[in-house]
C-alpha cells in the first residue's frame, strides 16, 4: 500500500544544531508540504512544493529549507535549531492539478521536535 | 489573503448529545475548496470532506453532517449522537484556486471536542 513516511518520528536536539526531518512518500504525488503544530496555532506551512525542484516558501519559512530532488521525498532542515522550533511537523502530499482530488493532503504520523 | 477561524476553542458534550463544530472563511476567489480534518488522540490527521465552492449542497455521512453558506462563509460540522470516539481535535481549511491553481491549505486553529461517557 501506497504511504508517506516520516522519520525521525520523536528527536531532542541542542539549540544551533542542524536537523535534517525526512518524509518519503510512495503515492506518486506530484505536491508535497510541510507543517507544522503548535498549541494556540493550528497548522501552519512551512514550506511547499509543486514538483521536482519545485519549492515555495510558507507562512513561517523563516530558519527552515527545503529541497525537492526527486517526487518521492521532500526533506526539511532547521539549518541551526531554535528553541522557537520545538514543536510537531508533519509531512503532506497531494496528487497534484489535473487529478481527481488533487488538492486532498495526506498526512504522514508526525515528527515531534525538542530543541534544548 | 485566505483565512480559517474556528472560534471554538474546546467543547465538552455527553455522549449521545449533538454538537456543530463552527467554520468561517475569508478569501476573494469564487473558486476554493473547503476541507475538514479530525485529528484522534493518536495523532494523525484523518480527512474527513472536501466541498467546492459552487457546490453548496448540504452532506450527510452517517452521523457526520456538513452545512456550507456562502452567504454567510461558514462551513459548519455537525456531529450527531456524538460517542466517545469522536473525541479529536477538529480542523477546518481552505484552498483558494488562484492564479496557477493554488493546492496548499490553509488551517483553522482547531477545536477540541471531548465527548464524555
């Protein structure tokens, strides 16, 4: 069965450190977001993309990069680990324009961060 | 720009009881896609509708109920005889077809319902 994996799913890091979050996705999807959860906030993007070399930047991109070298994965680093960047992310793809449900995000289980 | 307000924080029902999860909207296209998402205890995000904005059409899924009002911009959810299983954050979103086509989602902030035996 088709999927989208996320690991690490639990890390505890040291602030200033670089994180690198994978998610891996088999759907074939063409779109792929990450998220991320904090209580009082919802869900909020991070970052986006569209395609293979595709990315966008979301509502709160600022310390997080993205890169898009292949469909299936869309890794996503915190090039120097914030306390402010404790939080849940999650991973979510979607087929893409021109497919039935196209903008229907699937979520991977999550990824909880701890920055010390 | 496009926003999701789920001013419902928490609610807390009995078993059995109804309860509507409210959901207002802004944007300025006449073309976006309502969702609604229900994340469990566990974790996950589990989704649970997608509705057009030209399809207004009330929907009915069991004990799950949808009503959209352009009107009013709401999206609203209900729950009929809730069970203890329905207990989950609850997360209304909207995606605006923009220029291009625009398929990312914006979130409301979630309400939480517990539902007490």
């Amino acid at each position: 069965d088709a999927e989208i994996t996320q690991s690490p799913r639990h890390k505890i890091t040291e602030t200033g450190r670089q994180v690198t979050l994978a998610c891996h996705q088999t759907w074939n999807h063409n779109n792929m977001f990450w998220y991320r959860q904090d209580l009082g906030h919802g869900l909020r993007l991070i970052h986006y993309s569209y395609g293979v070399h595709d990315t966008n930047k979301g509502e709160v991109s600022d310390g997080y990069s993205v890169s898009r070298s292949n469909t299936e994965d869309l890794p996503l680093t915190l090039e120097s680990a914030a306390s402010s960047q404790t939080s849940v992310y999650f991973c979510a793809s979607s087929p893409g324009l021109g497919v039935a449900g196209a903008n229907v995000l699937t979520f991977g289980a999550g990824s909880r961060l701890t920055v010390l | 720009a496009q926003k999701v307000t789920q001013a419902q924080t928490e609610i807390s029902v009995v078993e059995k009881e109804d309860v509507t999860l409210d959901c207002v909207y802004e944007t300025r296209d006449t073309t976006y896609y309502l969702f609604w998402y229900k994340q469990p205890p566990s974790g996950e995000l589990v989704f649970l509708i997608r509705r057009n904005s030209f399809d207004e059409q009330n929907e009915i899924s069991g004990r799950y109920s949808w009503n959209f009002q352009k009107s009013t911009s709401s999206f609203n959810f209900t729950i009929t005889a809730s069970q203890v299983v329905d207990s989950a954050v609850y997360f209304c979103a909207l995606s605006e077809e923009g220029q291009g086509g625009s398929e990312k989602l914006v979130f409301g902030k979630g309400t939480k319902l517990t539902v007490n035996p």
